[in-house]
C-alpha cells in the first residue's frame, strides 16, 4: 500500500463556491484566478468544474495554453502581461488577453508585426503597492496612446488593492478611478477576492477571484467567512502509522521541545513538512483524529508528525488524520503556522497524490 497521505479535491465545493462569488457580485463578469496551478489545486483538477466562469486569469502562458489545450475558447488573462516581446506570438495564437504594466511592454507592442487579432490589453494602475503599473495621473495619456495602435483592440483599467480591508484606500482609489471611467468612457477591474465579499462599489466589470473559489479566507481569518456558506475545496489527510505510550517527562521528535507532564498517548502521522504541512506550526495547532479534534504536538518533522490522542482514545493505527479541510479549515492552520491560506494551498508538495471527487 502507498504512503497514505493524500489531497481531496472536490469538485462540488469549488462549483458552489463559484455560484457563491456569482450572487456576491452578479452584475460583474468573473475572472477565475488560477494562478500557481490553481492555488496547488492543479488546474487540469479544477478547470472543468470552474466551466462556468467567464474566463481564467494566471501567470504563465504554459498554463494559458494547457487551458486552451483543454478546450477552454472563452477569455484567458495573463496577470503580469508578457515577459519579452517575442511572447506576442503566442498570445496571439492564443488569443489571450494580456496586462500591461510598463513602457517596454508598449513600445514592443507598437513595434511588433501586424498581428492576425489585435489584441485586449489590461492596463495596470499603481494603487499604491508599488508593485506594478503607471500612475494615475498617466493613465489617460497611455490609455489614448493605446487605443491608437493597430495591435491593440481594446483596453480596461485594471487595479490591484494591497490592503482590502482598509476602507479608506479603498475610497481614495475609487474616486481617481470613477474619474477615469467616465473621462475614457471604458470597462474596468478592481476587485479581488477580499473586495468582492466586503466593497461592493468596486466591483465594475470584471472581477478576479481567487481563493474564495477555494474556500478560503483573504483576511487569513475564517471567521471572516464563516457566513458565507464558502466550502473547502481541498482535504489533506493522512493516517496514524504508529503509536506511543509516554512516561511524564518523555520528550517528542526533534529538539526534543515538547516534555510531556503527565503519560500521554500519542500517535504518529505520516505527514511532514515535505509534503506540505508548515514546519513552523507548533504544540496545540489543530488536527482532526478519527473525527474528534486534537492537537499537534512538538515540531514537525520532514515526513512526520505527532498528534495527541489524549482526547481520541479509541484512535488506533490507520485512524483517518484531517490535516486541513472540512473540520480543521487551512485558515486555522495557516493562523497557527503564522501564514495564510493561500501559502499552505501553493506549498502542497508534488509527492501529495491528489484524488479529485
Ligand atoms: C492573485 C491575484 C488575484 C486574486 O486574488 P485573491 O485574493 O486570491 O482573490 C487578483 N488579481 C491579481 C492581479 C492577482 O495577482
């Protein structure tokens, strides 16, 4: 038998999370994000079950055209634009839709052969991250200038929040922005998943979800989603492989920085920080063991872990572990860990099978 440890995908959940972005944001289109192979979720596992969406937005153009290759016609967007100018060939064998964030991107665009499609551009507005995209004051003067190329067939605004959850960022762009709109009189995208649940008045044409979609919090903190009927997408599970009686004063795994105070019965579980799971959660994160939550004890070691079974006396070898999912959310573990769910998602390591249902 193999190395019990596996990841659930599960279709229905992601499909429902999808209709529960629909009704949050009904007037806008949605862009699916599925970067980074779908937050770790592989996008062969989850592309079919997103059919409904109204396109898909990543990173790579690898992954842009194993999306057409799997049929996908309608938009795909790429998030950073393109990374040589070379890359035009395929976005327009493609027909991908591409951001735009700097002045060599446009000049390549100007100077590159007549393509067969003009392309649609996402121009990217500097919010204030500092990451990419033109200023507000030069958008209107960039926006003009590439409307008048021949390769190009339309431009939407695009922006990008650092900090959702301050309101007044959110106002002060709003209102450079809603200047903008009217002034070019063109479509726009603002929203990511933290604006689609709590700023309403962003989110204008297009909206670009992520980890909603997967179930999870963009604050890093469930409770912040536990109204919205959002489902995990994805289970890690494993099973105890072996068990240990403990005297007062034992100690446990590497370090040796967890003594027990009192005989304690612990269970061993396949599953380390190779496969995944944060190396840095400590003592008392929590784990669900034959359906009855515990907790993690001591540090996590390459392959393994180890779990109280004080309070789940009848675990026993092969007792089915919850690392995250359903019971134990990934915002919890993340929370414990001192990252965010979205880290935990991406970090799902290659030697994880993943059983999609
Ligand atoms: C990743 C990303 C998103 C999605 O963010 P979530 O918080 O997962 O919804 C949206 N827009 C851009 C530009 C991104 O890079």
């Amino acid at each position: 038998m193999s190395r019990p440890i596996i990841a659930t995908i599960n279709q229905k959940a992601l499909k429902h999370n999808l209709s529960v972005v629909k009704n949050l944001s009904p007037k806008s289109k949605i862009w699916s994000v599925v970067k980074a192979n779908a937050y770790g979720h592989g996008i062969n596992n989850i592309c079919f079950s997103l059919s409904d969406t109204d396109g898909f937005a990543l990173l790579s153009i690898d992954e842009a055209i194993l999306l057409r290759e799997l049929g996908w016609k309608k938009p795909i967007l790429l998030l950073e634009g393109f990374f040589h100018p070379n890359d035009l060939y395929l976005i327009d064998r493609y027909c991908l839709t591409t951001t735009i964030h700097s002045q060599w991107q446009i000049t390549a665009l100007e100077n590159f052969l007549p393509l067969n499609n003009p392309i649609r551009i996402y121009l990217k507005i500097n919010s204030g991250m500092n990451r990419l995209g033109f200023d507000f004051k030069s958008i209107q003067k960039i926006w003009k200038k590439l409307i008048s190329l021949k390769n190009v067939y339309d431009v939407t605004l695009m922006m990008h929040f650092g900090n959702a959850g301050n309101r007044n960022e959110i106002i002060h762009s709003f209102k450079n922005i809603q200047k903008l709109i009217i002034g070019l009189n063109c479509s726009c995208s603002i929203s990511n998943s933290a604006c689609v649940l709590w700023h309403p008045e962003v989110h204008y044409d297009w909206v670009r979800v992520g980890i909603l979609l997967y179930g999870a919090s963009p604050s890093g903190n469930w409770v912040d989603i536990s109204n919205t009927n959002l489902q995990p997408v994805m289970t890690l599970s494993s099973k105890i492989i072996a068990i240990q009686k403990l005297k007062i004063g034992d100690s446990i795994g590497y370090g040796c920085n967890y003594q027990t105070q009192k005989p304690k019965l612990i269970g061993i579980v396949a599953c380390g920080y190779a496969d995944g799971y944060p190396r840095h959660a400590p003592t008392g994160t929590p784990l669900l063991v034959d359906n009855k939550i515990t907790q993690l004890l001591g540090t996590v070691s390459m392959d393994m872990m180890t779990v109280d079974l004080t309070y789940c006396p009848q675990a026993d070898i092969g007792s089915n572990v919850e690392l995250w999912g359903n019971h134990i959310k990934i915002d919890q573990v993340a929370k414990s860990a001192g990252t965010i769910g979205y880290e935990l998602m991406c970090s799902l390591t290659s030697r994880v099978p993943i059983r999609v249902i």
